[in-house]
C-alpha cells in the first residue's frame, strides 16, 4: 500500500536565516533628537516662558521656528553658571546673541549666604516654606526657581524705568534669557574692576553710577551684593548686573545695612582709583539713596 511521505520537521538550526537591515544609514537626521530642529541644540524656548517687558528691543526674536545654538560659557558661579546663546530663524538673517543664566538646582550647593537676602521675600504655600527654610532637596529647587524670578523681576522694573541693566528677554524655569552686554563677535563687555579709567572717565563713570543707583532707591531697592565685578563698562556705558538680591531697603530689616554695604563697597573703589573728593563721596551718597527710598538719611 502507497503511504504518503512526511515532510520533515524543521530544527532550530533549519530555520531559514533572517538578515537585519541596518536602517540608520538612511536617517537624514544623524541621530538627532526625534522632536528636535534639525539644526542648533533646541527649538526656541520663547513659547511658555514668561517674557521681558514691552517695548520689544528690535532684537528679540520671537518667532516660533526659531532655534538656540549654545556658543559656550562666560562665567561659572556658585549659584549660576552664565552662557552664550543664539537664537536664530532657519533659512533667514533674523538671528540674536543672548545670555544665558542657568541657576543652579537640588544637586548643587547653592546659596550660601541667602538667608538675609531672603527676609521679607515669601511663597504661598506653607510646604514650600519649610522646605525652603529646611533646605531640602525640594526646598532648594523652589529657591533656584524664585531667584531666577526675582533676577528676572528686578531686571523688568529696572529697565522699564530706564536703569542701566542688560533687557530681560525671558525667563522659564531656573533659565533666565538676557541682552548679551558686549561685541557682536561675542567679546563680554569688561567688568568695572578691569577697567583702569582716567580721571574724566572715572568721573563720568561715578555720575553714571549715581544716577543707576538712585533709579533703584526710589523703588525702595539696593543691589545687594554691589561691587566692581557686578558692573559692566561697555564702551563708556555704565551696566549694572547680577541683581537676583536685590534687597528691599525697607521691606527687609537689614535693608539699610544691605545698602550701606554696596555703597561702601563700591565707594571704596572708585576713591582707590582716585576719584576727587569734591566730585563724590560715599558717605553723601549714602544719604542722597536713603532721602530717595524714603528712609531719610544716615544721620537720622
């Protein structure tokens, strides 16, 4: 009798061998982030971010489609780390040299010496100001954050009311996005402590500081941490930067005596470098931005 023939059962090693085609020879986007531009570090962060107060300088660029290039870091702190940044629109000439302030958050030590500074300042929530006063991991986040906010405060005030201080473009987050004080090859403007100004410069230079500090006395504010290193020069123009502190003068109980410092402070360094007497003083300066945030004067 016929029988039909089995086909035989196939082993593992009969399966027939399937080759894997290598498809990222043909990804045009060279390993970039799928949601990424296809060109820079990211797509402008404009959209979200809270934004710099109005009238827009000419140069903020606003465009959806625009994107950031990092160009590298400035300056590197214990609280914030400071950079370079373009922010451009594809296939046009529209493009922007910005700084950019990182704070730092949880991972890092930070703020070491906030606890004056922070008198007067306040959050809503009740956990948050534990955390806050605790310095927990969660707590420090919320201080990066509110210093971001406060720099970014300051620098609308100042600006709108026409005090020398860099345009805040925006802020989101612990990022602060502002006018990059320099060349446009991306030279920094020199710090007032590098600079070695004669006798007239240094002299206009005084009554260009006077005036900046008197725009903020009559807000009832002083930097804080004043000094030659947190004053910029660019071309004979005098830029006050660096103000996430700026203190209150008299919301905050040690407001005076934050004023009185940066007075002191950068007093002692225009007299070092020889500024005549008749021309200014510290101690009269300190009297004239006490009458100004109305809190009379140091002898009263």
């Amino acid at each position: 009798m016929y029988e039909p023939v089995r086909k035989r059962r196939r082993v593992d090693d009969d399966e027939p061998r399937r080759t894997r085609t290598d498809l990222s020879a043909f990804d045009e986007r060279a390993g970039a982030e799928p949601d990424g531009p296809p060109e820079g570090d990211r797509w402008s962060t404009w959209d979200g971010a809270d934004h710099g107060p109005d009238p827009l300088p000419h140069w903020v660029i606003t465009e959806h489609a625009a994107v950031d290039t990092e160009l590298g870091a400035l300056k590197s702190g214990k609280e914030a780390d400071v950079g370079l940044l373009e922010r451009a629109v594809p296939g046009t000439d529209r493009s922007a040299v910005m700084a950019v302030k990182r704070y730092r958050t949880a991972e890092h030590r930070m703020f070491h010496r906030d606890a004056g500074y922070l008198e007067g300042r306040r959050v809503r929530r009740s956990r948050e100001m534990r955390a806050m006063a605790g310095r927990t991991a969660f707590g420090r986040d919320i201080l990066a954050t509110q210093w971001a906010g406060a720099e970014f405060a300051a620098l609308s005030l100042l600006w709108s009311h026409g005090v020398p201080v860099p345009y805040p473009v925006q802020c989101s987050g612990t990022e602060l996005l502002m006018e990059f004080v320099g060349d446009p090859d991306g030279t920094a403007a020199p710090r007032l402590a590098q600079c070695r100004p004669g006798v007239d410069e240094l002299c206009d230079l005084w009554h260009q500081l006077v005036d900046a500090l008197l725009g903020l006395a009559r807000h009832g504010l002083t930097h804080g941490d004043l000094s030659a290193y947190n004053v910029l020069v660019h071309r004979g123009r005098l830029v006050l930067i660096d103000l996430p502190q700026v203190v209150d003068v008299v919301g905050n109980p040690q407001g005076p005596e934050f004023l009185a410092r940066d007075v002191r402070r950068i007093g002692e360094w225009f007299t070092a470098k020889g500024l005549p007497p008749e021309v200014g003083q510290p101690a009269t300066l300190l009297d004239e931005l006490l009458v100004a945030s109305g809190m009379g004067t140091s002898q009263g």
